[in-house]
C-alpha cells in the first residue's frame, strides 16, 4: 500500500481525494459559507490581489520556516484552526488532527465543539503543541471552568471567538438539510450573544494563560483588544461563515497590524490553502497563519496520514517560496517583497488549485 507521500504529490490530489470520499452534506459542510459566499470569495480574491517581489542573489542555501508563538518553538507560522465536528471528516476528529500536530510540530486550535473534547484530546497529543477555542455557552465559571482545564492539560494559550453573536444562515448546510452533531444539542448560545469587552477585561484579570481573541476584523477593534492586555488578535471573518458581504482577511490584515503596533501577536486566517498565500500574510505583518478547510481536507483524504502530508506539502511550498523571493527566514520577509496585483481567475472554492478544473 502506497504512503500518503508517494499517494499525494501535491496539494491538489488531496482535495481530489477528500471530495471523492465525502458526501454532499459533509463537502458542503466544509467548503461552503454564509448567504452568497460573498466573503468567502473575497478571502481568496485579497490573497490572489498581491503579487511577489524576489530578490536574487542571496545565499539561501539554508532556509528556515520555524518561528515562535507565545513562548512555543513551531515548525512553521500555521496553526490548524478550529473546525467544529472535525469527526464528520475522520473518526478520530481532534484526536487525530493532534496527532498529526505533534508529529509536524504545528499547533492545533482545538474548538470546544469538536469530539473527542479537551481532556481526551490532551491525552491523544500530550507533546503536541495545543491551544484551545471557547464558544461561550455559560456564565462566568463556565469559562473559568474550560481555562482551568485547558491549563491543567497543557494548552498554552486559550482562544475565545468573537464573531459569532448569532449563528448565521449557511444556505448549502439548509439546503441539504444538514445539521452538524453538534448544533443537534447546542443550548446556551444567548451567553455568546452577550459576551462584551467587560468579559475579557475579567478574563485579563483573573487568568495569567495567554488570551486571542479569534474574529477581529477591524483595526479599531484590534486596538481596543490590546489596549485590555489580550495577548493575541485574531483576524477572522470565520472563512466566510459568519457576516456575508464582509472584507477579506488579508484585506484587513495591515489596519489590524498596525493597530496592534507589536504589542500582540497577529495571527490570521480566511482562505489559506497554500505555502505562497501564508509567506504573503507573514510579508504583511502576521506572525501565523490558521488553515482550517484544509485540515478538514487532509483528514477526510486519508485521516492522519493525510493531515501530516498536508502539513509537510505546505512547509514545503513555504520553504521554496522563501527561498525564491532571497529570504533565509521569516525575519527577512517584509511589505517589500509584495506589490498590489489583479487576480488572474475569478475566486471560489477551488481556485487555489486550478489543476483540478482540467482534469488532474
């Protein structure tokens, strides 16, 4: 039987691969957004809208793609990002995809709506590197609850997303009347609709573990998140799946960095899929970048397997990119090695594997 190395030579074959074992109810799940998908192209559309800049004539002989967040050596500036009921793609759902984590190095942000839940996720990956996601379903020791035992299992930092105050109407999910395991008992969502910049000044206050919240999208939010003391911004518009008719992510990047001014770690996420889109959000002033759909992708292609063989194509593509534009780190890159560009194919799902759509 072939490895997933020698089965999936590029990026592309695993997203075949995923597409042909995943029913409708479930591809839609994972690849589909809010409305009219506005947002979700325009995730695609603002990475496609920057063009490179190389540099020749460096010794980049030796290129390093490693990096540090909050404190944890990581082989690469990519998180997993969360997905609720990655066991809709795998079986394992969180235990797999930490698995896949710590063999890679590449943190895991676990959503605390995603089997096999915090403590046996820890158990799985006890060396992996872990962060954990709230929905915010309950009062105050709800939370408190949830960072005790996230702390207790070894995750160094904690994630609260902010963007979804309401659950949105995702219309592939209505028309297939599909319905993840978990929204079949959700309860307690008013809790997240209430949730206000007076919780995460109490979360700042009585919690030492380093904070993000996850769903900025704007600078003037950045800034107040940092003025609180949060450790980490997040800029996420949820991959298209919370507000329609929303900016991309990388479009709203450079306000958030420079509102942050270095007091707070960036991450991003929205539309990433490969080596060359995470090098141009490190160029803008991110320190990681989350890759959601295509964590589900890896899975759904060949479970752990996969998922590792996704994380190594993508270091891979990173590595060479770096090496292309005369960088020998992530330190090296800056705005300069970008310049605004017109996207040469119309954004969707697929576009950032345009083999695909010729038969390969």
């Amino acid at each position: 039987m072939a490895s997933a190395a020698e089965e999936f030579l590029t990026l592309h074959e695993i997203v075949k691969a995923a597409r042909e074992r995943l029913d409708k109810g479930r591809w839609d799940y994972l690849m589909g957004a809010t409305e009219t998908e506005t947002t979700f192209r325009r995730n695609r559309q603002a990475i496609d809208s920057w063009a490179f800049r190389p540099r020749v004539l460096r010794d980049v002989s030796q290129v390093e793609t490693g990096t540090t967040l909050f404190g944890r050596r990581i082989a690469m500036p990519v998180l997993m990002a969360p997905i609720g009921s990655l066991e809709s793609f795998e079986a394992g759902g969180g235990a797999t995809a930490v698995r896949a984590g710590g063999r890679m190095n590449v943190p895991l942000m676990l959503s605390s709506v995603c089997n096999p839940g915090l403590e046996a996720v820890a158990d799985a990956g006890p060396d992996a590197p872990r962060i954990f996601q709230l929905y915010v379903r309950g009062d105050h020791a709800f939370e408190d609850d949830h960072v005790k035992r996230a702390v207790d299992r070894g995750y160094f930092a904690f994630a609260v997303t902010v963007d979804t105050a309401h659950y949105s109407r995702r219309e592939r999910d209505l028309a297939n009347r599909f319905v993840k395991p978990w929204r079949q008992a959700a309860t307690g969502m008013d809790w997240q609709a209430a949730y206000s910049w007076d919780n995460v000044k109490r979360f700042k206050d009585k919690h030492r573990i380093p904070l993000i919240l996850k769903g900025i999208g704007t600078g003037e939010d950045a800034a107040a998140a940092v003025a609180i003391g949060v450790d980490g911004v997040y800029v996420s518009n949820h991959g298209g799946r919370q507000l329609d008719q929303g900016r991309g992510s990388l479009e709203v990047l450079e306000e958030v960095v420079t509102a942050v001014a270095g007091r707070a770690t960036v991450i991003v996420d929205g539309g990433f899929y490969r080596g060359t889109d995470i090098v141009k959000a490190i160029a803008l002033g991110a320190d990681c970048v989350g890759c959601g759909r295509m964590t589900g992708l890896g899975m759904a292609a060949a479970g752990e397997e996969g998922l590792v063989r996704v994380l190594d194509l993508l270091k891979e593509e990173i590595t060479i990119a770096l090496a292309l534009l005369g960088c020998r780190n992530l330190g090296e890159l800056s705005r300069n090695h970008l310049s605004r560009s017109q996207p040469v194919a119309p954004a969707h799902a697929l576009s950032a594997f345009p083999l695909l759509a010729e038969g390969y």
